[in-house]
C-alpha cells in the first residue's frame, strides 16, 4: 500500500515535473551546489542544475523505490530510496512567512503528510521481515564469542590451579625424600 502511493505519484512526477518545479526550486538552488562540492570529482559533473530534470530524478527514484517495496526485488533499498527521494518534499512543503493562515494550516497538512511517508520509508528501509538483521547478528556473535571465552578462561584458570596444587604437593613431596635421604 505505501509502494502505491510512490509508484503513482513518482510517475505522475517524472511525466509532468512542471506542476512540482517552482516550490523545488529554492532547494535545487541551496541542495545542487553542496551536492556537487561533497559528491566525488568524478560524479558532480553529473549532477543537473536544471530543476526539472532534478524533480523527473525524484520521481524516477521514487517508482523504482516504490517497485522495489512493492515487489520485494531490493526492497530495502528500495524503501532507502523512498526516504531519501522524501527529504526534498518535507523540505518545500513548508509555508513561506508571507503566507496566509489558510496557506499555512494547508502547507501544514502536506507537511505531516510527507513526514508520515518518510517516517513509513524509513521503517520499511529497516524492516527484516522477522530475520535477524547483520547488526543483531553481529551483536549476538560477540556475546556468544565473549560467553565461550570467559567460560574457557574460567576453566583454564581450574586447570592451572589444578596443576598449580598438584606441583606444590609434588614439591612437599619431593622435600621430605631429601630430608630423609640426607638424614
């Protein structure tokens, strides 16, 4: 269900990205030039400067996220993917100060909405579907690995007292044959 919505609108975005471009704009102008001061020299030249391919990008990744939530083919990437494509639509949905009371109270409601969806895509991006996730695994590995060795520590430690107690009587032992040899 929450593929669909993805699915639907980031199709209706990448074929009509005009209806979306001026509320973007601002945040291509503020997102676009620290993209490409942070993103590797190899890969800025490629980030576009134009708004409207930037929105057709975001409604692309927002299908193929949507398709791979939906379809269980990447889903967690897919749902990464979602997350990520819904920073930008949080971002415009804000009111500008000049609003009025009714633009803020509607510009209010589309922004819970588009934290609702990036809440939701965040969480399906760390759903395991009941299967322990490499984090857990890791974690559980550890305590297992540390039970096993303290439990062999605590032997090695009954063995060296062991062979410790053994040597002391070998040497009592071996003392009193001396003394009654040389007496």
């Amino acid at each position: 269900m929450l593929a669909s919505f993805f699915v639907v609108n980031g199709a209706k975005t990448a074929m009509k990205p005009e209806a979306l471009v001026d509320s973007a704009e601002p945040i291509a102008q503020k997102v676009v030039p620290l993209a490409q001061r942070v993103a590797p020299p190899t890969v800025a030249p490629y980030i576009p400067n134009d708004t409207t391919q930037l929105v057709r990008l975001t409604g692309v990744a927002q299908v193929l996220g949507g398709l791979g939530l939906a379809t269980g083919i990447g889903r967690r990437p897919g749902a990464g993917l979602l997350a990520a494509s819904m920073v930008p639509h949080v971002l415009a949905s804000r009111a500008p100060k000049t609003a009025t009371p009714d633009e803020r109270s509607t510009a209010r409601g589309l922004m819970l909405r588009n934290v609702a969806l990036l809440g939701a895509a965040l969480i399906a991006a760390q759903d395991t579907e009941g299967k322990p996730s490499l984090g857990w695994l890791a974690k559980d590995s550890s305590r297992r690995l540390g039970g096993a060795a303290s439990r062999q520590k605590r032997a090695i430690g009954k063995d060296a007292d062991h062979l410790a107690s053994q040597a002391k009587l070998r040497m009592q032992l071996a003392k009193k044959q001396l003394e009654s040899a040389v007496s």
